[in-house]
C-alpha cells in the first residue's frame, strides 16, 4: 500500500510540478488571509495566515502590524465573555512578526506583542486560566471548564525576542527586549531584556548584551 501510493506521489509531481503545487497554496493562503484580515479592528498591510487559522471571541479586540506571518492552524482567542464572566480584553502585536505554525495567543486582558518577534512552533501565550488556584476550596471545587476565567495580570512581549518551539509564556510576565527562550521553557516571571533563558519554570542562562 505505502509502495503505491509512492507511486501516485510520483505520478502526481508529473502532473502538477512541486513548485506549481507551492504557487497553489500561496495563493490560497492570500485568498483565506484576505477573508480573516477584515475581521480585525485593525490590520496592517502584507498580513499572512496559513490556513487552518481560526479566531475565537472578538476579533475586533486583535490589533495587528504590517508585514505580520502566521503558521497554519494558529489560534487567536479575545474572550469578551465566558459563562457568566464578561472582559474587555486587547491583543496587539506588532509589525515584522513571524509566528510558527499552531501558535495560540489567548486573552481576557491584555497582551502586547512588540516588533520583530520570531517563534518556533507550538507556542503558548496567555493572561488567563481556569480558576485562581489561590482561592479554590474543597467546598467551592468545580471542574476545570466550570471554573471562571481567572487572570494574574497582563503579557508583554518586547521587541526582538525569539521563542523557540513549544515554549509557554503565562500571565503576569514581561519578556524584555531582545531576549531568546530556549524551547519548552515555560516563563513564570518576568525576563529581563537581552538574556537567553530556559527550563520549568524558565530561568536566566545568561546575559549576552549588555546595555
């Protein structure tokens, strides 16, 4: 069976060459980030989005740059209400972005993105989660989905910063400027500018520029 379809694969790229079969997707990637680009309150210029991207919530709540690049499947989710909770929530992201493919940007308050930032893929950002697990009681237990949306406070991401494959960043943290995390860190507190960080929870490896 595998042996076959090798054989249609081949027979296939005789049909319709690999780079006519790229020109396709791009193509259609235009046509679909033309659909979702006036969806937001506002969106700049040379936007992509891979298909498969999808947006939850308020997309008039997502503000983006010029010359922004989205991986397929990514998620941008502005919660304005959830059971009986309602938000106001803000995701800005800035000009010259490029996310990995399954990216997921979550919000019930605020997250702003800075300027040439680059991810690998898998990537979670998010000011929330279910429940404040500093006030949960045995008595007041619910599932997780039956818990109110909780937020520790806002996400920011300055300029320059990369961040590698399925890394997470969490609520109440800013990322400085410049700074590289290493993947599969998950950030719990604040890194400051030009610093390379790592590891659960993410910790500083090392300074590499000094302002």
């Amino acid at each position: 069976m595998i042996h076959l379809l090798r054989i249609i694969g081949v027979a296939f790229n005789f049909i319709i060459p690999y780079f006519l079969f790229i020109r396709v997707n791009q193509a259609l990637d235009l046509i679909y980030s033309g659909y979702l680009k006036n969806l937001f309150r506002q969106c700049g210029n040379r936007v992509i989005f891979r298909r498969g991207s999808r947006i939850i919530g308020d997309s008039k709540a997502i503000i983006i740059g010029q010359n922004v690049s989205f991986g397929k499947n990514t998620i941008l989710e502005a919660h304005i209400s959830y059971q009986s909770q309602t938000f106001n929530p803000i995701i800005s992201i800035g000009d010259s972005c490029i996310f990995g493919d399954y990216t997921h940007i979550t919000c019930i308050s605020s997250i702003k993105i800075g300027k040439n930032i680059l991810t690998g893929r898998r990537v979670l950002i998010t000011d929330n989660s279910h429940g404040d697990y500093n006030s949960i009681h045995r008595d007041t237990f619910f599932p997780p989905i039956s818990r109110e949306l909780f937020s520790k406070g806002s996400v920011t991401i300055e300029d320059d910063v990369w961040l590698g494959d399925n890394v997470i960043i969490l609520p109440g943290t800013t990322i400085g400027k410049g700074s590289v995390i290493g993947a599969n860190a998950v950030v719990t507190k604040d890194i400051p500018p030009y610093t390379i960080a790592g590891g659960n929870p993410a910790k500083i490896i090392k300074t590499y520029y000094k302002i």
